[in-house]
C-alpha cells in the first residue's frame, strides 16, 4: 500500500502567523514607548474678564476714562423779604412791618384781645392790580414759624386794631389797602414766613419775615 504525501498547507499558514503578528508587536511596543514620552498638559488658567472700558482702552493703548463727576446741586432760590412786592392772583402784596412776642393787642381799649400764647402781628400793604372789585380778607392769609408749623390768622384778633381790613373788604381796581394780619403762636415760636393769598383758594406766595 502506498502513502500519500501531506499537503503543506498548514505549515505553510503557521508560518505566515508568525510573520504578520511580529510586526504588530512591534507597533504595539512602539505606541507605549511614545505615550510614555509624553508628560499630561495641564490647561492654562483662563484670563480674567475685563469689562468693555478696559478692553478697548487696552486695546488703543489708552488708560480708561474716568466716571463723571457729579453736579453739584442747585442753590435754593431766596424768597424775597419784607418791603419787596409780591403777586398772588389779582393783588399785589408788600410785607412792611412785623411785631411778634405781643401777649395782647387792641387799639380800642374795649376791644382788647389776649394771646393764648403770643401774638404776632404782620402789617401788608395790598394793591389790586385787575379791572374790577376784589375782595381781600386776612383770614386767607397763612404764617409758618422756624420749625415748618403752619398758623392760621386771627381775624377776632384783628378786629381792635386800626388797620383798613379787619375781617372782609372789597378793594376797587387801583387801590390800595394797609391790612394787619394777627396771628396767635406760641410763646418762644420764632414767625419765619407769611404765604399771602388772593383768596382762600388760590395758590398763594411766600415772603420771608427774617
């Protein structure tokens, strides 16, 4: 009986194994080799914001500017003071003389008035200025003192003194009236300004007493 001879096919595949599977090793090897050259970077720390100012100031070399100053506040306007005349609606008004610290007032001995604190009494000299008659009365009339209290006259008050409107009088276009104002203020109040008014609904303005 004759033997057959053994084909070579499987020595011959083992062996083409071996020759591809070396160079693999070797890249293997190879990629290790580098990534053990390589030290990890460490991320650089992002840079801080600036604002819009200083980037474009940084970037025309030039130094941001500034902030605006304030401006300064408005000085208060000064009311005008005794002998200067004032408007209020259809009457001119001029503040010509004030007494204060008075514990009674009346020039009619019958019609003597005593303070509940003390009186202050503001004379006013009152023109009207329009085409018509006018009425005037000094219970329109307001005061405040130093600490910002308003006052309300005292037309009872009023009524014994010589003054040409002591409670209510028409004024005729073209003339003028002299009108004391009583008021009745505590004992140590200091009258600081009197707002003068056409009539009880108008707006009325302020003149200072000191």
């Amino acid at each position: 009986m004759s033997t057959q001879p053994v084909a070579p096919t499987e020595k011959k595949s083992k062996k083409w194994r071996w020759i591809i599977g070396i160079p693999a090793v070797l890249i293997a090897l190879s990629i290790f080799a580098n990534l053990g050259d390589h030290e990890p970077q460490t991320k650089a720390p992002a840079p801080a914001p600036t604002s819009a100012a200083t980037s474009a100031a940084t970037e025309n070399n030039t130094a941001p500017d500034a902030p605006a100053a304030a401006e300064p506040e408005a000085a208060p306007v000064a009311l005008p003071g005794i002998g200067a005349p004032v408007r209020d609606g259809k009457f001119e008004f001029t503040v010509t003389d004030v007494v204060s610290g008075l514990t009674e007032v009346g020039d009619n001995p019958y019609l003597i008035e005593k303070a509940q604190g003390q009186f202050t009494v503001v004379t006013v000299s009152v023109l009207n200025t329009s085409d018509e008659p006018k009425g005037l009365s000094p219970d329109a009339q307001e005061m405040y003192d130093a600490d910002g209290r308003k006052f309300s006259a005292d037309t009872s008050a009023a009524i014994g003194l010589d003054t040409d409107v002591a409670i209510w009088d028409e004024i005729n276009p073209g003339n003028s009236v002299s009108m004391k104002v009583v008021f009745d203020m505590p004992v140590g109040a200091v009258p600081a300004e009197i707002e003068l008014h056409d009539s009880m609904f108008s707006g009325g303005t302020r003149v200072a007493l000191r």
